[in-house]
C-alpha cells in the first residue's frame, strides 16, 4: 500500500489532518489501535478556544458543533467563599470560548472522513515506524506495509511515535504534580450557566458541563487515587464540600455515568520532528488540563502541519516542514506556562506551607481585581490568536 501522508493515531490530531490533507488533495492513511465506538466514546475535553471552532467550521465540519456547541463568554473563579467572575466579552471583546465534547468533534471527523471516501483503519495491531530519514513506511497487524512521503505521529502520549525517534535526538521537558483529577459525567443540569474553577483547603474541583441535562465535573485527588475509593456518594459529597462554598449555591446531584482518574503532568518534546516523522498533539506535549489547552495546542499543529504538507506536495519545498517544530513550539510553550500557572494557581500542594498558600490566595485576589491581570488570564484561555 501506498500514500502521501501515513497517519498514526484517530485522535483529533490525526483524523483532523486527514481531513484538512483532503481538502488539499492530499492522501493520507490513518492507523488507529483502538475500535471506532472507543475513540468515539471516551470522554476527555471539552473547551474549544474560537481558533478551533472556526477551524472546524471552515473545513465543514461544524455544521452540529455550531449547533449543540455552548459558547461561553466567562468563567468563574471560585475561592474562600466568594465567587468571582472572569468576562471574556469585556476583557477580550468578540472572542469566546464553546464548550462542545471532545469526543463529539471526534464523531463528526470520522464521519466526515468516512462519508469522503477516507481511509481510516481501526484495531489495527502492532503499528512499527521504520525508514524515518527517507522512504519512510509503517508496518501493521501482521506483515502488512503502508509506504508513505512522511508519516506523521498522532498517536497520543502512550504511542509508538515519539519511541521510534533515535536515542538522542530529543530533549525532553516535564513536570509531574502531586495530585491527579477525577473527572465526572453525570446526568443532571449544570448547576451554574459557566464553568467554575474552585480553589478549597479541601482540593480544586471544576464545574463544566456538556449540554443542558448532562454536566461534567473534575476533583482535584491523591495521585495513586483509585475509581473504586471514589463510590457515587462519595463524590457528590466531595463536590457539594468544595462548591457549596459560596451563600446560595446549591449543586444538583444525579447519576453519575462516567468516571475516571487522570494524571497531570506538563511535557514537551523537542524539536517535534525527526527526517519525515512530524510529531502532532499530544504525542509531542501534554497539558495539565487545568487551562483546558491539549485538545486546542493538537489543532494548532495540525494546521501548522497541513500548510507545510501542502506546500511540499503542491512546490516541492521542505522549508515550512523543516521549521515545523520551530513554529508549533512557540504556541506550545505559552500553553505550557498557562496551563502550569493555573494550575498552580488553583490546587492544594501537600507540601505548601502558610506562605505557599497565602501567595496563591493573593494572586487570586490581583487576577479577580485587577483588569490587566484578568486580561492576561482572559486572552490565554480563549487562545491567542494563531
Ligand atoms: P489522543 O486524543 O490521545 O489520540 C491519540 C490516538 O492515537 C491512538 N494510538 C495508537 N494508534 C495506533 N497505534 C498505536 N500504537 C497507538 N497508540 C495510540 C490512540 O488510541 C488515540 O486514539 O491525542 P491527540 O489527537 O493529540 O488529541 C489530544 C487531546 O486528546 C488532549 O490533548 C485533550 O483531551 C486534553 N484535554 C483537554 N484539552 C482541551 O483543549 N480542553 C479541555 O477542556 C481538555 N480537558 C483533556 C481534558 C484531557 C483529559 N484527559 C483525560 C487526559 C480533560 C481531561 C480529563
Ligand atoms: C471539560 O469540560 O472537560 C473541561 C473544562 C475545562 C477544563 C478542563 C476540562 O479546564
């Protein structure tokens, strides 16, 4: 088998490429381990900066992301009892952010991909990357072989990408935190109309939400926190203790359809690419996902990446793919310090003295008074412009 582009990962990474490469003329193959009803069914993001919606309106593929999507135009901060809001459409005027699942972006990309005639191939075993300096080709499920121009690595932080680059090659830089999040899918309505970013003694919790009868919470927990330490009871009591912490507020609570325990690290490898292998989303760097930035940062390669494609298969030039890396990793490292700041900004450290926490608490009170401060916080999270 032969294509231009092969395709490693159906994340939104790598079925976004496929898409953008076809609207070029441009042929891709896309290997994904898992099944199509897993992809399409694990709950992870859910916020997407205006660059990504309008770059999914633009390829077509927003026509039901323009129509259930959510658009926000605040969040709130939430802390020692009061909650203070952080508004988008006067600090960053007719830029806003739409809360629309990640997994439903996903649904619309196969489906798009699928209803074009794309090839997208799910449970495929055993993916091996070889040949990366030139003639680059992918082997699959038992001797068969995709022959590709370049191969591009979409296939998460667990893939097999970034592994296949030489010793050597990469530098990489990480932080790991002390603390995980348990993220939560409950049947009820949200129990306020924007997200709410909670710092307690107790733990962050957020409140987020996926449509109006379906919301979406995160609680900050121990590291090695377990799913069967976290029964339904449990969690509802945890969250009614750390967002219950302003007069008037009461959560709605209900069943519980999804949980699960994510660690949070912040990481980059670079450069992002290595001879014809190019490094996509998160195969490349991980977020906390307290600025709600990962699924965000994989489009921004993408589109980075599609333009340097079209311009090598269209001129026979090398030279956007050559600075690929140089040009996503700017906007990779303002979402690192983002995404680490809030962070920081916003959980417990176990290890925090007074000091720490009277530093974090005095922050809060700049970001929530001060308009500059607010702006800075407002203009990161509804994205730079690209
Ligand atoms: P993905 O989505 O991990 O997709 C990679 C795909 O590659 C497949 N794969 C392989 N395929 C073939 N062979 C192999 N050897 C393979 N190994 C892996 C995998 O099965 C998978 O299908 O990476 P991609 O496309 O780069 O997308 C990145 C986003 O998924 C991620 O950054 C976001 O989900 C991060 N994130 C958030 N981002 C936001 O922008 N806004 C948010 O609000 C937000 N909230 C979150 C998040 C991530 C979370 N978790 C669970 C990590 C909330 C959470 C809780
Ligand atoms: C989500 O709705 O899943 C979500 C929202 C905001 C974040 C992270 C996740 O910062």
């Amino acid at each position: 088998m032969r294509t231009q582009v092969g395709i490693i990962g159906a994340g939104p990474a790598g079925l976004l490429l496929s898409h953008l490469l076809h609207l070029r003329g441009i042929s891709s193959v896309v290997l994904e381990r898992r099944s199509r009803d897993y992809v399409e069914r694990r709950v992870r993001a859910g916020v997407l900066e205006q660059g990504t919606v309008d770059t999914l309106v633009e390829a077509g593929v927003g026509e039901r992301l323009r129509r259930e999507g959510l658009p926000h135009h605040g969040i709130e901060l939430r802390y020692e009892g009061a909650g203070h809001r952080i508004p988008f459409e006067k600090l960053v005027p007719g830029r806003a952010i739409t809360v629309y699942g990640q997994q439903e972006v996903v649904k619309d990309l196969i489906a798009a991909r699928l209803a074009a005639g794309g090839d997208v191939r799910f449970e495929v075993e055993d993916v091996a990357l070889h040949s990366l300096e030139s003639r680059p080709y992918v082997t699959f499920g038992g001797g068969q072989r995709l022959d590709c121009d370049v191969i591009a690595g979409c296939d998460g932080f667990h893939g097999v990408s970034r592994p296949s680059i030489p010793e050597g090659v990469l530098t990489v830089f990480e932080r790991d935190y002390p603390f995980a999040w348990l993220g939560v899918l409950a049947a009820v309505p949200p129990s306020s109309e924007e997200l709410i970013y909670c710092r307690t003694e107790r733990g962050f919790a957020l409140h987020s939400m996926r449509s109006p009868t379906v919301s979406r919470f995160y609680l900050q927990v121990p590291p090695d926190a377990t799913i069967e330490e976290w029964p339904d009871e449990r969690i509802w009591a945890e969250l009614k203790a750390r967002l219950e912490s302003v007069p008037g507020f009461a959560l709605t609570t209900g069943v519980i359809v999804e949980k699960s325990v994510t660690p949070m690290r912040s990481f980059v490898a670079e450069p992002m690419q290595y001879g014809r292998l190019y490094l996509a989303g998160d195969a490349a760097h991980i977020v906390p996902p307290t600025g709600a930035k990962g699924l965000n940062l994989a489009v921004a390669d993408v589109r980075v990446l599609t333009e340097a494609l079209a311009r090598f298969f269209e001129h026979g030039s090398s030279d956007l793919l050559d600075g690929y890396s140089a040009a996503c990793l700017k906007r990779v490292w303002r979402a690192q310090h983002f995404s680490w700041w809030m962070t920081t900004l916003l959980h417990t450290f176990e290890e925090d003295d007074a000091y720490g926490r009277r530093l974090q608490l005095s922050y809060l009170d700049y970001v929530t008074s001060s308009e500059p401060a607010a702006t800075t916080l407002a203009e990161n999270y509804v994205g730079l412009p690209w």
